[in-house]
C-alpha cells in the first residue's frame, strides 16, 4: 500500500517539475527572443540615423552602440529616391535588391519594421521614408536574423537538455523523500495495527475463560446455583478484567485522537496521595509488602484530580506487583523549585537499562507468562505516562535490577502559576506554597 503512495506521490511531483521546467524554458526562450528583436529594432534606429546624417554615403561611420550581437551580425543597407532608383547602398547579397524594390513599391508608411527571406536567409527591415532638400527618400536597413533565430534555438536546446537531466536525477531523489516522509506515517499505521491485534489478543483470552465457565455451567443445569458458584465467580472475575481492558483501550483511543479532556481544578495532590497509600494498604498486606509513606502535607495541585489518582495508582500497584513477598514500597511526595516529585519507590525486581526504555509501550511486558498471572496487559505505564504529559510532566525511572525501583511523576510548578494568575479568585493561597 505505501509503495503504490509513495509511487503516486513520486509521478505527481514528477509532473509538476515537467509541467514547471516546460512553461519556465518556453519563457525564458520567449523573453530571450522578445529582447533580442527589440535589441535589434533599436540598432537598426540607430543605424538609419545615422546613415541619414551621412547623406546615405555608401559606408557610413560604424554606429556607436553597445557591443551587441547586432553589432557582430552587422547591416545592408538600400537608399531608394522617390522614382524608386537607388541612390546609394551597402549590399552583400544581390538578391536583396529586388526583395527590397517589391517592398519598396509596396510600403508607404513613414518608418516601420518588417521581416522577409530572400535566398533563404531571413531578414529583419526598418524601412524608414523621409525628406531632404525637397526630395523624398526611402532608407531600407537589413540585419539577417538567422543567427539570432539559432541562438535562441540552441538556449532552448541546452535548457531542455538541462531540464531533462534534471529530472533524471530528481525522480529517484522525489522517490527518496517521499519515503521519507510517509515514514512517520507508515510508523503511525504499523503502531495502529499492532495495537488492534494485541488488543483482540488481550480480549480473547477472558472471553474464552467465560465461553468455557458458560459451556460447564451449561452441563451442570440440574444442580443448584449455590454449588456452582466457582464458575459463576470465574466468569464474573473475567468479564471484570474484560471490562477494565476495555475503559484502558477506550481512554487509549481518547488519548490518541487527541480527544482526552483533563480538567484543571486545585486540589490537595498530598491527600490524595496519602488516601492512595490507604486504599492500597490491604492489597499490599495480602502480598506482606510493607506499604509506607513520606508525605509533605499541603502540596495543592491544579490538574485533573481523578486522572492523576489514576497515574499515582498504577505506579503504586506496578510497585506492590512487581515487589517479592516481604518487600517494601513507599509513596512519597516532595515539592522542589521547579517541580512537584511524587516518587513511589519499591524494593522489587527492577528493570535493566532497555527494559526502562520500553516499558512505556503499549501492551509493553518485560516477562509475559510472569506479568499474565499479575493480572497486567502492558498498558498501565502508557496510560499514566500519556496523563502526566498531558499535565506538562514527565515520568522518571531509576531503578538497579534485582534491588528495585523508584517511578517519579515530575509535575511542573509552572503548571500553578499561570492557572493562579487566570483564577486568583480561588480560595486556596497559593503564594504560601510556591
Ligand atoms: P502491566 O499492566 O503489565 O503492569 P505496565 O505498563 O504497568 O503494564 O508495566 C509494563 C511493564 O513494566 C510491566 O509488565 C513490568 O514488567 C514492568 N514494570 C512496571 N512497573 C515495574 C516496577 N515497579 N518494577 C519492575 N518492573 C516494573
């Protein structure tokens, strides 16, 4: 599929360079002729001024104009009286003479330019009619333009030349760069697919825990309720994580189409952290983990209280699941100059160098058989990572495998400034906190 877009995006910018190379060598050879003939006309103006002033002598002085082409080319020149005899002339080809009668006899305006062949070769003529001495005269002034028609002919040539070379080696560059920038993209796309499968992946297997609970208690119809409440709970159990899963991907797809709200209300990020340590007390105790805290009392926060809570429980719960029985986990809260650090720290099984630098991926587990009896799907850390930086902050992780780990949420302090100057009719005083 991205070949065929990266073909279709190589053709068109393809196009487009021959279409603008076309219209460009047409113009410039246009304006190369326009200015040429226009050089020309000027010349020959000059050239029968001063052959008048010269009283038509056969050779006048060369015209003192600029070192033009015109000027290498040179000019004929036919001085005929008012009976058409001529009176004086500078001609090379005889030809010219009779080419120059037919006009001659022809034309009666005072001065104008025209073009004609004669023996093949193409001229340019100023016919130019005046009066002297109460005689009339016709000066006609030739410069062949065969050159001039050639010189433009070979530009166009060599521009075309150049315009094809060109593209030669730009259509592999344009297939180059549109790989390139469909990069991303094409990242994008694998990420979205990879997504979809783990997540069917993950659904499957409660769901077919609850088939196979379904399909037992199917068998078992004559027997009372009450002594089947095994299955009756396995199914239960499953569709709670089933239902977890789901509110996980649907907060993911929120967050991926950007259209995840986080409320911005001040609230006491220390209560909440102490209320976290209560809550999660009995889950550490069923695993003998000592669950503690180091709490700096007062710490106010504008954010979204729920999703924070969200973001503060996932990394307490990671820390109590990934900590041996009889290990130790504590929730701190500290609030430096810049930052506010809610650190929860353990004495679990720690994560090397680049099992650090995975674990925010999605559906990201470092021992799968081992995490898929912790109950985890790899989504926990994305998930919180993603509410953090939607606050402006960061997750940091310092951890030595095998001793344990400290997950620290930095959230800005910056955050408090700017949101108390919008709201400074909030009742909490702010100043004595920051
Ligand atoms: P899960 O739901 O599997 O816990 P997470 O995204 O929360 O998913 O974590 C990803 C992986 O990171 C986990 O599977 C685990 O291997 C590792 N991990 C997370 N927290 C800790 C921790 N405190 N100590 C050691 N490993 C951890």
């Amino acid at each position: 599929m991205f070949k065929e877009i990266k073909r279709k995006i190589t053709l068109f910018n393809t196009l487009i360079l021959v279409v603008f190379m076309f219209v460009f060598i047409l113009l410039l050879g246009f304006l190369v002729k326009w200015s040429l003939n226009l050089t020309g006309e000027i010349y020959l103006t000059n050239v029968g001024k001063e052959i008048i002033e010269n009283n038509g002598e056969s050779d006048p002085p060369q015209v003192n104009s600029v070192d033009s082409v015109h000027d290498k080319v040179g000019y004929q020149f036919i001085l005929w009286d008012s009976s058409h005899t001529v009176k004086s002339m500078k001609v090379n080809d005889r030809n010219l003479i009779m080419s120059g009668y037919e006009l001659v006899i022809q034309e009666n305006q005072a001065s104008q330019f025209n073009t004609m062949v004669s023996d093949d070769v193409e001229y340019r003529v100023y016919t130019l009619s005046y009066s002297k001495d109460s005689n009339d005269y016709v000066l006609q002034i030739f410069q062949q333009i065969t050159t001039e028609k050639s010189m433009v002919a070979y530009i166009i040539f060599f521009l075309l030349l150049i315009g094809v070379g060109s593209i030669v080696v730009l259509i592999p560059l344009s297939y180059f760069l549109a790989g390139k920038s469909l990069q991303p993209i094409k990242e994008t796309f694998e990420d979205q697919k990879k997504f979809i499968a783990n997540a069917s992946h993950e659904l499957r297997t409660p769901l077919t825990v609850i088939q196979t609970n379904v399909e037992v208690l199917k068998l078992k119809e004559d027997e009372q309720i009450k002594d089947n409440m095994k299955w009756l709970n396995n199914i239960g159990s499953e569709s709670e994580t089933m239902a977890k899963l789901i509110s996980d991907l649907l907060l993911l797809a929120q967050a991926e189409n950007q259209s995840l709200s986080v409320e911005k209300e001040l609230f006491d990020l220390s209560s909440l952290c102490h209320q976290m340590v209560v809550l999660m007390t009995e889950l550490a105790n069923e695993k003998e983990i000592e669950l503690g805290e180091n709490i700096t009392p007062d710490i106010h926060y504008r954010g979204d209280e729920e999703r924070l809570k969200q973001a503060v429980r996932i990394l307490v719960d990671n820390a109590i699941k990934y900590t041996p029985i009889g290990g130790k986990v504590q929730l701190c809260i500290t609030q430096g100059k810049r930052n506010i650090v809610i650190a929860v720290k353990d004495t679990g099984v720690g994560l090397t160098e680049e099992e650090k630098a995975k674990v925010f991926s999605r559906f990201y587990r470092v021992d799968d058989a081992r995490n898929r009896e912790t109950g985890g799907y790899g989504l926990g850390l994305n998930i919180a990572d993603y509410i953090v930086k939607k606050h402006g902050g960061k997750i940091k992780i310092e951890s030595v495998p095998n001793e344990g780990s400290t997950f620290s949420i930095l959230l800005p302090r910056t955050n408090i400034k700017q949101d108390t100057k919008k709201n400074n009719h909030n009742n909490y005083r702010i100043d004595s906190f920051l």
